[in-house]
C-alpha cells in the first residue's frame, strides 16, 4: 500500500530564518523531491510562526490528523523545520516509536525509522535548539555592547528616526523641534496632558494608527529621558551618544510639574458629628443630621419631602444646653459618685498587682525552662 506524506513547509519572520528557503521556494522544491522519490503527498502545510516555543498550531494539526491514520510520513526540507524545541521534537520521536509516523523524508538529510536513524534525527533537533540558544545569547551579548557604546538598541521614540545605512537613532529635524515646544508648554505648569496631545496633533505628531496620541503616551514621552540625551535599558538609565532635543533643567522641570500634577487632591473631610445616629425627630420621627454653615453646626431632621415636619434648625450650642439639662435630671448624685470611683481605683490597683505577680511567675517559669 502506497503511504502518504504530509508536506510541511515553515518560515518565520526570526533572524535565524533569513536565510531558510521562502515557504514557496520551499514547497517547489520539496515537490520536485516528492516525485523523484515517488512519494504521494496528500496535503500541505504552510506555517509563518517561530519554533523556538511549542504551540504551533498547523503543525499540530499535522500531528494530530497523523494520529488519526490520515498519512504515515512527513515530508519536509530540513529536521529544524519541524522543531527547534525539545516538546515538538519529542512528540515527532515519540510518535516514530508508535509507529505512527513511519517516515520522515527531507531532501537534505538522511533518515530511516531505525534505532541509528533516530539517534541521527534526536541530534538534528538538538542541534537546532542549540542554534538558536546560542543564536539568542549572541545577540543579546551584542544589544549589551551597544547598550554600553550609548548606541539605543530599539525602535526610535517620537522625534527620532533609525537611520538604517549607520545604524543610529538621529533626530527628525521637523518633529524635534516640536517635541521641544510640547516640554516648554507643559513645563509652563498650565497646560494638561490632553492639551499636549492636542498640540501634537495640531502640528502632525499623531499615534501609529493616524489618531491622537493618548494622555497616558504623552506621559511616557514627558517622562522618557531619551530626550535629554540618556535612555533607559533593562531598568537602567544609560547615557546616550544621539543628540538630544531638551536640555535636562528643562526636563527636570517638567518632571516636576508631573510630580505636581500627580499628587491626589485632598478630599474634604466629612467630619462626624457628635450627635448623628443618635437622636431622632420628635415630630416626623426621621433621624437627625448636620451640616456646617458659616462656621457654625446646625442640626435638622433628614426630612425630603416625604414627611411634613415644622421643626426648625438649631445650632449645637443650644442643642447642648436642651441635652445637658436633660441627663441633669437622670445624672447620679455627687457623693455616689466619689463613692463609686474611690471603689474603681481601688479594684483597678489590685488587678495590676495581680497582673504583675501573675507576669513575675511566668517570667519565672521561662527561666527555669531555658536553663
């Protein structure tokens, strides 16, 4: 019985693959194989995403339909286009060994379903995941060593464009000389973030998808110290050796108006008042609330409409004056009351004498237990 091959073309946008095969040159090529060898490729599979992490979703549906007995052999242009991940290369291994996938075939390697051929095809796939172990190690060796010449080793801000002939961050002479007035006008401590936005706007400086640059950008580009000359890496300030659009007093400054800007406003206090939720209306029977007028406390009944009632505001004062003659009437005689707190010192002298005697005999014990 003739077996059936998957076709499985890769290439992704990562600086390991510039230069793979394109997937069309790939699929041409891998064709012209097919019928030299007489294999009967059943379907294609183009897939335009990086291997370095498993979760391929194509190339999991090629796994997956093989599983299923839909073909027996996988035909691709190199091992590394199948996996470059440990996970990936172990479900490939794994699925030879159940003999699912009873052929790998790939114009520019050898492989046969043997103890060997396997062995040969583990090292195929681990020397790509060291490839691009080393290859991501490497370049970010390299962004160190620029980082430490004061080259920026990123997409240029607002202001400044990547100059791609000498690899350099240089100023964009016309949008420069705007950015500088956007620090000069907020610096000025009048204008807003959302007035900024409006100014870059008005003179062309807009978001990536044509619209005004939101407050919160224009905070990051206010607070971006690229623009005096540094930039910040891996959370670090570096000194830079492109040329800067402010001065750094100017962006000192406005770092202060954004500190300024910043602070929460301090809300007013709603002080308690003494008598609320205590006292209801005599008339309506609604509770008593306050509020402060002219310097004064004034106490009413929460009456809104709901409830007729004819009771006035009164002031605290009087409202203390109406109180205390009231609990005179109720209020314990002078003597008892001397009685009483002679007797609440005398009880509150000899539980502390307790309390110490009980912390001495504890004390005591810990001693004895620590020797």
């Amino acid at each position: 019985m003739e077996q059936k091959f998957f076709l499985y073309a890769r290439k992704s946008t990562d600086v390991e693959d510039k230069q793979v095969l394109s997937t069309e040159a790939q699929i041409t090529e891998l064709r012209t194989y097919g019928k030299q060898e007489n294999l009967h490729i059943s379907d294609v599979f183009i897939e335009k995403q990086s291997d370095k992490i498993p979760g391929r979703p194509i190339f999991n549906e090629m796994l997956k339909r093989i599983e299923n007995g839909e073909a027996a052999g996988i035909l691709a242009w190199h091992p590394d286009r199948l996996a470059r991940n440990s996970v990936d290369g172990g479900k490939i291994i794994y699925l030879i060994d159940c003999g699912r996938i009873a052929a790998l075939k790939f114009p520019q390697f050898w492989f046969e379903p043997t103890p060997q051929g396997k062995f040969m095809l583990n090292i195929a796939f681990g020397q790509s995941k060291y490839y691009v172990d080393s290859l991501s190690e490497n370049t970010k060796r390299g962004l160190r060593q620029k980082v430490r010449r004061g080259e920026y080793p990123s997409v240029a801000p607002t202001g400044y464009i990547n100059d791609v002939r000498t690899k350099t961050v240089v100023q964009d002479r016309k949008k420069s000389k705007i950015l500088k007035q956007a620090f000069e006008l907020y610096a000025k401590g009048n204008a807003t973030l959302g007035d900024i936005s409006d100014f870059l706007a008005q003179h062309g400086i807009l978001s990536r998808g044509g619209k005004r640059i939101h407050k919160d950008r224009i905070t990051f580009i206010l607070k971006n110290p690229f623009y005096y000359g540094h930039f910040r890496y891996t959370g670090e300030i570096h000194e830079g050796k492109h040329e800067p659009i402010i001065a750094k007093k100017l962006f000192d400054h406005v770092q202060e108006v954004l500190t300024q800007r910043g602070k929460p406003r301090k809300k007013l206090k709603n002080e308690p008042k003494a008598f609320c939720g205590l006292l209801s209306c005599g008339e309506c029977g609604m509770m008593i609330t306050a509020e402060v007028q002219k310097g004064h406390t004034y106490y009413r009944c929460t009456k809104k409409g709901k409830t007729e009632c004819h009771q006035p505001f009164i002031r605290e004062e009087e409202l203390n004056k109406q109180l205390s003659a009231l609990i005179q009437k109720v209020s314990m005689p002078q003597d008892w009351a001397e009685e009483l707190l002679k007797l609440a010192e005398k009880d509150g002298k000899e539980s502390a004498q307790s309390c110490a005697a009980f912390v001495q005999e504890a004390q005591g014990k810990t001693k004895s237990i620590n020797l």
